[in-house]
C-alpha cells in the first residue's frame, strides 16, 4: 500500500508539473483525472471493505510432532471489488504466545494456509481480531473488528506408567437386584426363594435339577484418575502422555471412570474416547486454565468477546457441566510427572 501511495504521489506530482509546463487542454484533463482517483478509489471499494470477514479452521486433536494446517478463508457476501486483506495472526499457548501478519486475496473463498507449530503439547488458540482491507487502488486502508479464532489440541504419545500393578483386569459382573432382563447372565442351582419365571426349564431338565439364569450387571463404578498439575512443557507431556495411556486401557476393557485435573478441577465421567477428548479440549482450553497459566487478559476477554460474536467459528468450548461423581471413590490413580500409582 505504501508503494501504491508513493507511485499516486509522482502521477499527482507529474501532473502538476505537466499542467504548468503544458498549460492546454490535454493537462488539464490528465491532472483532473488523477486528482478524481482519490474520491473514485474510496467510493467503489468502500462497500467491499465493509464487507469482508475470514474464518479459521484448524484440525481439533493433533498428535505432537503431527503435520497439521490452519485454514483462513476470505468470506464476502456480495461480489464487491477491493483489495488484498492484512491481518494479524495471534497464536496462543500455555507457555508462549506468537504474532505474525498474513496477507489474504481479496476474492470470497480464497485461502490462506499456514503449518500448526505441534512440537507445544496442550491446547493451541489462533485468533485474529481485526483485518486491515485496502481499497482497489491500494490508496485507502479500513481496519474492520471480526473476532475469529480456532483451536487445536495437541497430545504427546501414551506413555505407559511404570507401576500399573493395581490396575483393574476387566468387568467382574454382579447380580442384578431384582432380577429382570440384563444382557449378561449367569447360571447357577435354584436356591429357596428364587422366582419360578428365572428357572432355565430346558437346562433343568437336562441336569434332573432346578437351574437359575441370573441376570448380570456391572458394578456401580467408582474410578478416579486424578491428573496433578504441572509447571512446565515437560511435566505437561509427560503427565498428559501418560494420561492417554491410563484412558486407553481402562476404556480397552470397558471400564468406565471419571477424570480430574488438579485438587479444585471439574470431575467428568469418560465412557469412550471422544468424552476424553471432549474433555481435554474443553478444560484445557477453558477461561479457568488459562487464567492459571498466564494469559488473564485473554481469558478476561473471552466470554464478552464470545457473547459479542456469537456467530464466530470455531470458539473454544465452554467447560461441560460437570458429572456428579460418587460421594467417595473405592479407586483412585495419581498421574504426575513423577509417577502414577492407586491407592
């Protein structure tokens, strides 16, 4: 735009200089029409600066060391002419916090692609917060408020734990209280009191003695893992590498559990591996966490920028409500960057 400018100048300049040189028709016009430029600049690329807004979308779960790309799309509702779009790319993480300024095509539906950064574990936030649109001649610039931002989670690789000893070994099934239909079932002799309807009848009469089909039922769980808080880039993935690793193998064998992340973290229950990454993507990327881990300003903004903009892609999930776990817990496994054991 500055060159654009310079280059307006000297034609301004020349103009000038043809007119009182030249002093006929021919100059006139040519010193009028650089100088109605300006007005004719701003008129016709006004309407399509107003308009122009861009969205990020970034992949939601990386592995550490994964390649991965963030996407800005140039977004225009009508097809009204300006120019190139700057901007100002933020990237925030838990220990370190980056800017770099981008420069986008002007046509609806251009993309600007740039590599996520994954050798930082945790949740990776990109936002930009205003675009700088340049008028067609490049004479005028207009700053324009849009909000957008993505994020990213990224995870080291599980890391198993060194002592797992106390780890369960699968589903040990109950009886069912009551009785009635289950699923799993289990057989066993009629004792008194037993209802006629449990009676296997067929088996019965094989075995010349009264059979019971005993309806089963997993017991009430009441696992924790309980995530310890870490200081640095290398507690963090350590702690969380081995956090994937305990989930995976509790949810291998269809163990059920709830999570917690410090002593004063929200408990969730996890049943599958997408409420676990629901999970770390929304604490991690929570107002909460990052105002612990030195972005306050960021995190004092957030829900009034959200609010204001409810429309922008891709905001950072509000924590879920949190579950209501067991009073007490008969399980409990500590991750820190030290070691892991229950209780």
């Amino acid at each position: 735009m500055f060159i654009r400018r310079v280059i307006y100048a000297l034609a301004l300049a020349g103009s000038i200089a043809f007119y009182a040189l030249y002093p006929f028709w021919v100059s006139q016009y040519i010193m009028v029409l650089v100088l109605l430029l300006v007005p004719f600049d701003l008129i016709i690329s006004m309407p399509g600066m107003l308009e122009k807004r861009v969205s990020l979308k970034a992949p939601k779960v990386l592995e550490k060391g994964e390649s991965g790309t963030l996407v800005v799309t140039t977004l225009q509702k009508h097809s009204f002419p300006s120019g190139r779009i700057k901007a100002r790319l933020a990237t925030i993480g838990d220990d370190f916090t980056s800017k770099r300024k981008i420069i986008c095509d002007p046509e609806s539906g251009s993309r600007y692609e740039t590599a996520i950064d994954t050798s930082h574990s945790g949740i990776t936030v990109f936002k930009i917060r205003r675009l700088h649109t340049a008028s067609i001649l490049g004479l005028f610039s207009l700053m324009v408020t849009v909000d957008r931002r993505a994020t990213a989670l990224i995870l080291p690789a599980p890391v198993k734990p060194k002592h797992i000893v106390s780890l369960p070994r699968g589903v040990i099934l109950r009886p069912k209280p009551g009785g009635g239909f289950s699923e799993d079932s289990d057989l066993r002799p009629y004792r008194k009191g037993d209802p006629v309807r449990s009676i296997h009848w067929k088996l019965s009469a094989k075995h010349d003695s009264l059979v019971i089909r005993e309806p089963m039922i997993p017991p009430n769980h009441s696992r924790l893992v309980k995530i310890m808080k870490w200081s640095g880039a290398q507690e963090r993935d350590i702690i969380l590498g081995r956090l994937r690793w305990i989930s995976g193998y509790l949810l291998k064998w269809e163990l059920p559990y709830f999570v917690k992340l410090g002593d004063d973290g929200q408990v969730a229950e996890i049943t599958c591996e997408k409420e676990f990454m629901d999970y770390l993507y929304s604490v991690l990327g929570s107002e909460e966490y990052f105002s612990k881990h030195g972005h306050r300003s960021f995190a004092k903004n957030k829900r009034s920028e959200l609010s204001a903009h409810p429309s922008s892609p891709d905001p950072i999930p509000l924590p879920p409500a949190p579950s209501q776990p067991p009073v007490s817990f008969s399980w409990v496994f500590h991750i820190d960057a030290k070691e892991g054991d229950a209780e």
